[in-house]
C-alpha cells in the first residue's frame, strides 16, 4: 500500500467513494460531483500543497481510501499558522479493510500544520483521533437549539406524510403560541441595524475579533468571495444570509446562517466586539424568527453557553464531534476553551451538506443575503 497526495486523475474514484458513503451505496457519480471534488480539494484559493488530501492506493495503482483536506489561514495572537481541516477518511471496503483509515491519518497528522480539526467526528473516527494524541472538544461538539415554531417543527420532523400535511394548520397555533410570554418563544425586536457582511467588510473587521480571541481566522477578500459563493450554492440548507450588526455606525458584530423558512435554519458562524455578544445573538435570533424559520440550531461555545440559556435554548448531543491535534498545548488550550474563532466556515461541516444534496451544488457565482 502506498499514501500519497491526492492527484486530478483521483478526482473520479473520490466522487465515486463519497456516491457511496453518502448518496445511497451506489458506485457511479451524481452529475457534478466530480467537479465538485476537483473544486474544493485542488482548486480551491486556499489550497496547499503541503497539506494536501490524501489517497491510499494498491500496488496496481488502484484507489482504495482518501482523506480530505482543506486549509484555512489563522492567526494566535500575533503569529500566522496553517489550521488543517480533515474530512473523515472513507475506505472502499470492497477492496481494502477500514483499518486503512488509521493510517491515512496518522500520515495526515504528522504534516507541517499548527492545529488539525475535524468537524465531522463519529465513535469510530473517535477511537483512533484519540489513539493518535488528538483531543475531543466536547463541549463544542454539542448543538444548541432555539425553538420558534414548536408545532412547524415537530410536523417538518415528522416521517409520516399524513402528519406533515397538517404542516397549515401548525401555523396560526404557533402564532398563539408565541404570544405566552413565559414559553420564551418570540425573540423582542432588535433595536439595531444591520449590513451586508461581504468579504471586504468581513475582512476588515478581522481586528475586532482578535479583541476577544487568541485565535482567529486571517482571511481575505478573494477567499471569502469563493467561499461566500460555494456555500451560497447549497440550496438545499435554505438561503445563505449575512449581516453585520451596527449600532450608530460601528459595527457591534456578525453572523451568517441559512434561512430555512418553515425549517431548521443553521448558524454557521457568530462574533462580536468585546460585550457585544448578547446583542449580537439577539439580532439573529429576531431575523431568523422573522423569516419564519421553526427553530434555529448552531454549535456551543463556551462564551454562549450562559446567555443560550437565559434565552431558553435546548441542547443537543445529537451530531458529529469537533476533534482537534495539536503539538501546542497552547493551541488546543486556546480551542478547548471558548479562545478560538473557530466556525462552520472551516472544515467540512458546511460543504458535506453539498455533498449529500439531492442536486450537486455547481458553484455558481451569487451574494449572500443580508
């Protein structure tokens, strides 16, 4: 067996191991899954060739596992690292044992990388991140869960049609639901303005969150821009929307989600200005509510976990783990603690939903929502 770089002629049989894995244990590529591939493992701005994907082939040549790799910039405190995003390894058990999965991360993790994470941890990736030196975060690999619309979304949970059909008349007893105060349903109006948050304004407010953490991402506008329009093209999470939370002119915070009206939507990042963090939250709270979405689900940080809680959230243990590696015990200090700006935008959280949509996401240019 031999381990090495993931190469545009692998493109084809990692499409075919994903079809596999997660579209139905069929062999044969959906239409643009191949490319899609190609586009966020060799092609995307960020990619490094240090820190590549990687494959396990036979002696003929032929694919038997992969590990997926993608690299995002960061900084702790003044100092610019390499943080490595790792998909779970996924082995072709036709041809090779799953123990393979050991060894395409371990030969990952010895890499040139600061901080190794992976967002999409389950037991049996569990026991051998572990048996390699890497930690769990177990608090960040919990979900939290703000309900809206309890009756909408117990119908949308529902697996039987018959149910679902009842999805009109959830509506207008949510409505009288929400006005019981103590139920904590209906978030309060927020008070503040928002903005679009494009890759510029992101960037610019980059020095705000270095305020509040040790660990931040240091993107820029190019990347953003190609991430802004990767993740915008998964329609099946909803509508991705952006905003930057103002308050007179100054910028008080930021969060992107998707909207899914009638559905769960998900927070896929939230920062704000030293003691800004409620009102932020507050914010989003009141535009998801407001764009009709059932509930509302992102993942715990430690700075969250108080006021989640005074607004009535829910918790969930019910979802893949945060796995991190790290030579520094600084770094993980940093992530295990709440330090880190550490959100769906790295790793393989948010493009594993592209993976598994019913239609292929192609990538398309479009602007997020504000």
């Amino acid at each position: 067996m031999n381990i090495r770089p993931l190469r545009a002629e692998d493109v084809a049989g990692v499409a075919s191991l994903w079809q596999y894995w997660f579209r139905g244990k069929t062999r044969t590529p959906a239409p643009g899954l191949t490319d899609y591939v190609r586009r966020l493992y060799l092609e995307r701005p960020w990619f490094d060739p240090e820190i590549p994907s990687l494959v396990a082939e036979d002696e003929a040549g032929q694919l038997l596992g992969v590990i997926g790799s993608t690299v995002s910039r960061f900084r702790y405190r003044d100092r610019p690292l390499r943080l490595a995003c790792v998909m779970p390894p996924l082995v072709d058990e036709a041809l090779a044992p799953t123990t393979i999965a050991s060894f395409l991360l371990r030969k990952y993790l010895s890499g040139p990388q600061e901080v190794t994470i992976s967002d999409g941890g389950h037991p049996k990736f569990e026991r051998i991140w572990e048996a390699l030196g890497g930690e769990i975060a177990h608090l960040q690999s919990l979900r939290w869960i703000k309900v809206f619309r309890p009756l909408t979304l117990a119908l949308e949970a529902a697996k039987r049609p018959s149910l679902r059909r009842l999805k009109g008349l959830s509506q207008p007893l949510d409505r009288l639901l929400a006005r019981v105060k103590r139920l904590g349903l209906a978030p309060p109006a927020s008070p503040l303005s928002s903005e679009p948050l494009t890759p510029e304004r992101l960037v610019s407010l980059l020095p705000v969150a270095q305020q509040s953490y040790q660990l931040t991402p240091d993107y820029d506008a190019a990347y953003l821009a190609w991430l802004w329009a990767e993740m915008g093209a998964i329609s099946s999470q909803g509508e991705l929307q952006t905003a930057t939370v103002m308050e007179g002119g100054r910028a008080l915070g930021w969060y992107v989600y998707y909207l899914q009206p009638g559905g769960i939507s998900r927070v896929m990042h939230l920062a704000a200005a030293k003691n800004r963090l409620e009102q932020v939250l507050d914010h989003l709270f009141a535009q998801a509510q407001a764009g009709g979405s059932a509930a509302l689900l992102g993942r715990l940080e430690p700075r969250l976990r108080r006021p989640l809680a005074e607004r009535r959230c829910l918790y969930s243990d019910a979802g893949s783990l945060l796995m991190l590696h790290s030579r520094d015990p600084a770094l993980s200090h940093a992530i295990l603690s709440g330090q880190a700006l550490l959100s769906r935008l790295e790793g393989e959280n948010w493009y594993w939903w592209g993976i598994i949509s019913p239609t292929v996401p192609v990538g398309e240019h479009r602007e997020a929502r504000a």
